[in-house]
C-alpha cells in the first residue's frame, strides 16, 4: 500500500511511518516543519520507500501530486500543542481549517480514503465524563484564545463527515486524547516532556494551576496501531473515534511519580494559569475518553500502562541530553 502522512515529520506522523515501513508498505508524508522536526525523520531519510516533502499542506498543487501517488491519506498536520495555540491563534485557525480543507478537496477528486486526526479538545468544557463520541461539545467564550484549536478541528470533524455525507468520499474522524512517547517535545506545552526535561535537570517542576485537574496518557505505538487498524476497517467510514487510554492521573500525582523515577532534586512548584497562558484561561478539570466504540470495532485496548511510559520517556530523555553534552564537549574540545 502507498499511505499519504500530512505532518509526517511529527511526533504522532513518525511514529506512524515508521509502522507502515515495518509493514512493508511505502510511505510519503508533507510536512512544512513547523512544529515537526527532521530529526524525527532522520532515520527514516535513506529508506528505499520512505519519500518526504518539505511543503505546507496548503500547496494544493503538490498535494494533489501526493495524494495522487498514493492510496490512502492520514491528515495529521496541523497546528498542535495548548502554548502554541494561545500564543499564535490566527496560525492556528489557517493551519487546521485551510490544510484540512485542500486535503480533502484533493482526496476526493480521486475518492481516496483520508483519516483526520482531531482531538479530545472538541469536548471543551463538557462534564460528561468519560466523553463519548455523540456527547454534546461545549466551547468556551471566543474571547479565549485556547477555544479556537477546539472550533478549527469541531470544523475539520464537519468538513471531513459532511464529504462522506454529499460526496461519499470515505472518510474517517479520530479524536486524540493525550498521546505521549518519545519524540515528542515539550516546546508547544505538552506536560509529560516538560516534566521529565525539568526533573531530569533538577530544575523545578511547573504544575499549572492547582495540580487537581486530571488525563489520561496513551501510548504512542498504542495509538498508531488504532490508527492503522481504523484505516484497513470499512465500517469506520463515516465514523467518529476516541483513541488514547483511560487510565486517569491527577498532574499532581504525575509530577511526583516522574521526579521519583528521575531521582529528581527537583522541588515542585504551582503556576497560577494567568501566567502560564493568558488571562481567564481555562482548563479542563477532568478529560477521560470512552473508548467502547473503538475497542467494540477494532478491539482496541491500552496495553502501556502510565508508569512504563514514563520510564520509556524518562529513557528517552536521559539518552537524548546525554547525546547533546557528548556533542557539545567533542565540539569544544575539537
Ligand atoms: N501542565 C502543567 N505544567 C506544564 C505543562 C502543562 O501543569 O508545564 C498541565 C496543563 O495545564 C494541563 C495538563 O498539564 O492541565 C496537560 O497539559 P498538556 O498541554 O500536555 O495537554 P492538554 O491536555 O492541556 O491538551
């Protein structure tokens, strides 16, 4: 097969490049490195059938050449990560709505299947816990910055529904809950790097607000193997999907697990949310997925608990600085 990656070079996309070279089947993914990163492709360059643009998702015409080469499309690129999204709403909204919209225009010229990554964040402000996939999605105010991630992947879930609807283009929705692993940076927000970072180098370990509000932490390889099996799946055409796991964690508990893993002199301290995003941010207290309808379709099920994800990342971590100070010291001693 001749799987079409959008954001290939990210953190979730190279993960799943790597699971369909493993299955022998040839990959091309687009990705404007915006919050991807060439590293996370730097194994995958000399592959005989790994093939990667360097483009933005917007760039229709050398979309439609990729789409054409291939048979199905995973569209994951997109503006991710809750500082990236406050800080930068307008790149945001063009990012997820515009690239969503030319992936799709382009896949159903030649009605091949798209997957669209869309996120637990649509479930906003919702107390309907754990969040099932036909529950009512509750956005705050458009004054705050953080809810127009929500809307623009709310528009994505429309866009790509509504193509399987009119045109009968098939395609596929999942919304990802916390996903974690390594590769993943800590530079646009995401809690489990930049805890680990912190701990690892002593410094101390940012808790936004009162540590009280709660996720749940899926896999990576768990997520890319629901993502495979979704896309081989006819009958989740036209369907919408909860992906991640439901083993729920308060970030206090989380920040205390990871400095004892790290044995970590690092003391833990609480940001008010008004200085780690803007003012009047809200978060959400609690966020779990009903995973049913996914384990019901494909058998899907969590199979890395926290705790060894958080030994896998801790790993990970400790390798990669201990890689840039070997790099550092045989620069400044050469
Ligand atoms: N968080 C934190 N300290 C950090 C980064 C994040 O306490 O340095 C909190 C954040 O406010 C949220 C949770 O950890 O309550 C998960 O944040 P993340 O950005 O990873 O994902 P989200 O679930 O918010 O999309």
């Amino acid at each position: 097969m001749r799987v079409l990656i959008t954001g290939g070079a990210g953190f979730i996309g190279s993960h799943l490049s790597d699971a369909y070279l493993e299955r022998g089947d040839e990959v091309f993914i687009i990705d404007d490195l915006s919050t991807g990163s060439i590293e996370n492709i730097h194994h995958l360059k000399s592959h005989p059938r790994f093939h990667y643009t360097i483009d933005s998702v917007h760039n229709q015409p050398v979309v439609a050449e990729l789409v054409d080469q291939c048979d199905v499309v995973f569209h994951l690129a997109a503006a991710v990560g809750v500082k990236l999204i406050v800080e930068s709403p307008v790149r945001t909204i063009e990012t997820n709505v515009r690239g969503t919209e030319v992936v799709l225009a382009q896949a159903n010229k030649k009605k091949k299947k798209v997957l669209v990554a869309s996120t637990s964040e649509v479930y906003g402000l919702s107390d309907q816990v754990p969040f099932r996939e036909d529950g009512n999605l509750v956005m705050g105010a458009t004054t705050k910055g953080r809810w127009s991630y929500a809307c623009s992947k709310a528009i994505d879930e429309f866009l790509a529904l509504a193509y399987w609807r009119e045109k009968k283009l098939p395609t596929v929705v999942v919304r990802l809950f916390n996903t974690v692993g390594p590769r993943q940076t800590g530079q646009y927000g995401m809690v489990i790097p930049t805890f680990v970072k912190q701990a690892l180098a002593d410094r101390p370990i940012t808790i936004y607000g009162n540590g009280k509000q709660t996720r749940c932490f899926g896999f990576v390889g768990d997520v890319v193997g629901a993502l495979i099996k979704l896309m081989d799946h006819e009958e989740a055409v036209g369907g919408v999907f909860n992906i991640g796991s439901n083993q729920e964690v308060t970030i206090l508990e989380l920040a205390e697990r990871v400095r004892e893993l790290t044995n970590s002199k690092s003391e833990i301290v609480f940001v008010p949310y008004d200085e780690a995003y803007e003012e009047g941010f809200e978060d959400m207290p609690r966020r779990v997925p009903d995973i049913t309808k996914v384990s019901t379709l494909i058998g899907f099920r969590p199979t890395v608990k926290l705790d060894e994800i958080l030994k896998i990342v801790v790993d990970y971590h400790s390798r990669q600085s201990s890689q840039a100070a070997a790099t550092s010291g045989s620069t400044s001693g050469g």
